[in-house]
C-alpha cells in the first residue's frame, strides 16, 4: 500500500510475545536444553520496546510505501540465544546439540512441555530452519531509533513479566 511502511522482524523480546514466552518455558521447564540443528542459524531479535518506537517513528516519517527490516542489534544463533536465556534467568541447564531436526515432532513435544497451542509453535519452529537476519533498508537507522541490546532487551521482558507473574526459573 502506497500510504503504509511495513516492518519485518524476527523474533520479538517482550513480555508479550508469544514467541518468547515460549522459548522461556522451555528453558524453565527442561532439564536438559535438546538443541536440535537449526541452533547453529542466526538471527537478529528485537526489543519489544524498539518495535514501538519503530512503529511510532513511521507515523511521522516520509518513508511511506516500503518494507523495512527492523532486526536488533545483536546477531545471535538460535542455540546462543536460549542459552543466554538461561543464563538471565539463573538456571544452569546443560544443552545436548543435535545434529537432526525433526519439526514436526519436536513442535508438538516442545508445545506439551510450554504449555503452548501447538498451531502456533510448529510454524515458529520451521521459521528457524535457516538464517533470518535483516536484510536491506535499516529500520533503526532510517527512522532514528536506538536499539536496546539482547541482554538489555530479555532483563526488560523477564521482569515485566515477574510483574504479574512468578517465573519458576528465578
């Protein structure tokens, strides 16, 4: 559409997204952190807090009629992110990385675990199958916007998050 700016992102770290609500009740729910292959692909989260500066700049910018890319400023793989998960979330959980993917399976067992509709999780999953960096026109940097590091963006969302609800793993 002429008049509208889309914004493309990968995964968005709030206390919100599904997504990471998701990858966070793996990580507190797991013993053991199966990795399958996809760990190795890398991806540029995004502070949930960026995004809404992001989508407010483009109220008031000339940019009209593009797609950006709005992708964090840390490019991390998948294993690196849930790993620094863990980490923020003081939980020592060993990781065991496999060399198979088995999605569909793994979607549904992995749903079980979160507690999570496995309609959702299954196409997340077969999202990280390979690299999903930004690619193109910089939406920070066209619009003005300073990004919050991972680690930075992941501390925001698990205390937001303790806010209305205990975390298991903290």
């Amino acid at each position: 559409m002429p008049d509208s700016i889309a914004l493309r992102a990968s995964i968005v770290i709030g206390e919100r997204s599904r997504s990471f609500r998701f990858l966070v009740r793996l990580v507190e729910r797991l013993p053991v952190l199966a990795l399958p292959a996809w760990h190795r692909f890398r991806t540029q989260p995004i502070d949930a807090r960026d995004i809404t500066e992001l989508l407010a700049a483009c109220a008031t910018t000339e940019l009209s009629g593009r797609a950006l890319d709005a992708g964090g400023p840390d490019i991390l793989t998948y294993g690196e992110m849930i790993t620094e998960i863990a980490e923020l979330l003081l939980v020592n959980r060993p990781s065991v990385r496999l060399g198979v993917s088995a999605t569909p399976v793994a979607a549904r067992i992995a749903a079980a675990v979160a507690r999570e509709d496995p309609e959702l999780v299954l196409p997340l999953m077969e999202g990280l199958q390979w690299d999903l960096l930004a690619d193109g026109d910089d939406a920070a940097e066209l619009l003005g916007v300073e990004l919050h590091p991972f680690t930075a963006a992941v501390e925001h969302a698990l205390g937001e998050w303790e806010e209305t609800e205990p975390l298991r793993a903290r």
